[in-house]
C-alpha cells in the first residue's frame, strides 16, 4: 500500500513538473506575443499560467510534505490556504481587468498567429495531462487537490476557448 501511494506521488510528481514547464512556456510565449501586438486578452492569458505556475509549485510542496515531517492533515490546510490566495489573486486580476475592459481603458487587440497557436496547443497540452492525472488518483481520494477535480478540463478549455475563437 505504501509502496503503491509513493509510485502515484512519484508519478504525479512528473505531471506536475511537465504541467509547471509548460505553463513557463505558455507565460513566455503570451507575454512575447502580447509585447508584440499589445493584446490584454494575452496578458491575461499570461498571468493565468503565472498563477498556475505557483499553484503546481504549491502542489509540489504538497507531494514533498509528508516526506519532510509533516502530518497530511496540516499538510492539505495550508496547501488550501496557499492555493486559496492564488485564485484570490486571479478573480482580483480578472475583476480589475473586466473593470478596466467596460470602462473603456483597455485598448483593441490585434489578431496574433503565436497567440492563438499557443492557446490552442495549451488546450491539448492541459487536456492530455489532464488525462494523466486522473488515471493514476486514488479511486476513492476524499481531500483536496491530490486527485483532479471533474471540472479540471472544462476550466482549461474555458482559458483557451474563447481566445482560441478570437475573442478578447
């Protein structure tokens, strides 16, 4: 049994490290492409895997703990409380962002090829790790970010979506 759950933290370890580089690659290639064609949607785009980047650092963290002394009880309050403070920073982001946007700040994107090619890649990208993921969850994992919620591909492809369609 033990042996078991630390071949899936292992494994889970992996996802999670080619999860974090590619959110490297989608922040750097947003933030080129948005500097090019001063696209806001890209920005956010960006900022988006920024975010995704410290919640897969936290996650790591997570799979680290109990092999560093810490209980999984206090292990899993402070992973939500971390990952909790992240999204915060994400809806703040997209609140003023939206704000900015209907009031008329922000100015029009222009279309960008490496944009829509790094949002529609990132959609399959996400989709197969997802995937990955989910094979390898306990079947029965009552807490926390250890096991891929259900709606997981639809909050990735709602990310790429609607930029992949073209709009802001």
């Amino acid at each position: 049994m033990a042996r078991d759950l630390n071949a899936r933290r292992r494994t889970a370890l992996i996802f999670i490290i080619a999860g974090l580089l590619w959110n490297l690659v989608e922040a750097v290639v947003g933030l080129w492409a948005c500097l090019q064609v001063g696209s806001v949607a890209l920005l956010a785009f960006s900022l988006d895997s920024i975010v995704e980047l410290l919640a897969g650092g936290i996650l790591i963290w997570r799979l680290r703990a109990n092999q560093n002394g810490y209980s999984e009880e206090a292990a899993e309050q402070t992973v939500q409380k971390l990952l909790g403070i992240t999204l915060f920073l994400l809806a703040a982001y997209v609140a003023l962002h939206s704000g900015a946007n209907l009031l008329g700040w922000l100015p029009q994107p222009e279309p960008s090829i490496a944009g829509v090619t790094i949002v529609i890649a990132s959609g399959v990208v996400m989709s197969i790790l997802y995937i990955a993921k989910i094979r390898i969850a306990p079947p029965r994992c009552s807490h926390g970010p250890s096991k891929p919620k259900p709606w997981r591909p639809y909050s990735a492809t709602s990310k790429t979506s609607p930029s992949s369609l073209g709009l802001p």
